[in-house]
C-alpha cells in the first residue's frame, strides 16, 4: 500500500508536488496529504449583495465629492447601513434616499437600470431628488423592480417619456416624477396600478389629455400635473379627488 509513497529525507526542503502519508496510530489509518493545493475560500470571504449592488449604483450616479464614504471597506459587514442615503431595517435596505436634505446636491450620471439593483430584494422605496446633473430616461426595466412601493425621482434632468412596462409595478402606492423634462403622453396603461394613492407628475413637458382611464384608480387620493402641456379638461371620474 505504501510502495507508491515518497519517504521525505530533507526536512527543510520545499514539499511542493509531494505526495504525503500521515499516520494516525490512534484511529490506525493513513490520511493522504497533496501539497501545493490552493485552499478553499472560507464562508466569510462570500460577498454581500447589498454591498455589490450600492456599489454599482453608486458607479451610476457618482461625484467624486458625494457618496465618499461608499467603499467597500466601510460597507462590510452591513456598514452601508451607516451611509448616509441608505436606511436599514434589520441589516436589510428597505429605501434609498439621494435627495438634497440628506446627501447634498452634485450627483452625476444616469439613472440605474434594474440590474444594478439586483441583490435589494428589500427595496421598498427609491428616492432620487434635487441632482440636475443627473439626466437620461426613466429606465423601462425597472418594472422588474416588483417589489417597489415608493418612487420619488424629483428635480433632476430627466428627459424621454413615462415608461408604459411600470404599469406592472402592482405594489406601486406612489409616483413622484415631477420637476424633469419627460415628454409624450401619460401612459394608458397606468390604470393597472392598482395600489397608487399618490400621482406627482408636474413641471414637465407632458402633451395630450388626461386618461380618463386613471379614475379606475380606486386607491388615489393626490394627482398633480400642473405646469405640463397638456390639453382638455379634467375627466369626469376624476372629479372626486
């Protein structure tokens, strides 16, 4: 049994590529031994999604004097939940919150697309107000986002038009889009969301009528869409807000 094993005569030589043999007399067995195998991570090397995905979004919308203290280092073992911006509940991020009042103005980039998110399966309520340095369209995708309650994206420099796929968004309870410069119609489709209790859609360049479609709404209690282009009256099943 042992006539294949290579006896070690230099004990200060390298034992890199040697095949060893350990006796144990006490359970009267050997054990083999392979040196220079690589030795496997440890559970505690796992990364934490959470972190992955602030980090990503952090790439997305990025100044350098805002969001300093998102690095990974400070962001492990659920730091992130010290960062300004990020509430926890139980080391879970429920809302992200990059608005004026809480980080500053200064943030740059482009809005996340629902892959960035990935990992914040808590997410609740995105909160994204006041950063005029922050432009392109509304992300489509972000109606893979089916847990989100609350979208607030205020005050920045949005263009293009309502993404008609949020309709999908059933757990949606409020839409605060106002203060960009979003085009095209208010999107049918809408009247799907059923949870909706709170409509902020002003101060953009909205065109055509009011759906009379949204007073299928049942939940809604606040629509406002002044200071858009839009035309026509107020439909009749809107009339009781």
């Amino acid at each position: 049994m042992m006539d294949n094993v290579d006896y070690v005569k230099d004990l200060d030589a390298s034992l890199e590529g040697i095949d060893l043999v350990v006796c144990n007399p006490k359970q009267g067995r050997f054990v083999a031994l392979q040196t220079g195998a690589k030795p496997m991570p440890s559970s505690s090397a796992t990364s934490d999604p959470q972190l992955e995905a602030l980090l990503r979004i952090k790439s997305a919308v990025h100044n350098a004097n805002y969001l300093k203290e998102w690095t990974r280092e400070s962001g492990a073992n659920s730091g992130y939940c010290q960062w300004r911006g990020i509430d926890c509940d139980n080391n879970m991020v429920p809302r992200i919150l990059l608005r004026s009042g809480v980080i500053g103005v200064g943030l740059q980039g482009t809005m996340p697309p629902a892959a960035m998110f990935s990992g914040l399966t808590k997410l609740g309520e995105l909160n994204i107000c006041d950063q005029l340095g922050i432009s392109g369209t509304l992300p489509s995708d972000w109606s893979q986002m089916k847990q989100l309650e609350d979208i607030r994206i205020v005050n920045n420099s949005l263009t293009g038009t309502m993404p008609a796929a949020w309709a999908s968004l059933s757990r949606l309870k409020v839409m605060h889009l106002w203060g960009n410069k979003l085009t095209g119609q208010i999107p049918d489709s809408y009247k799907a969301l059923g949870a909706l209790e709170d409509i902020g859609w002003g101060q953009n360049l909205l065109t055509g009528t009011i759906p009379a479609s949204l007073g299928e709404l049942k939940k809604l209690r606040i629509l406002m869409l002044g200071q858009n282009r839009l035309t026509g009256i107020l439909p009749d099943s809107l009339q009781g807000l």
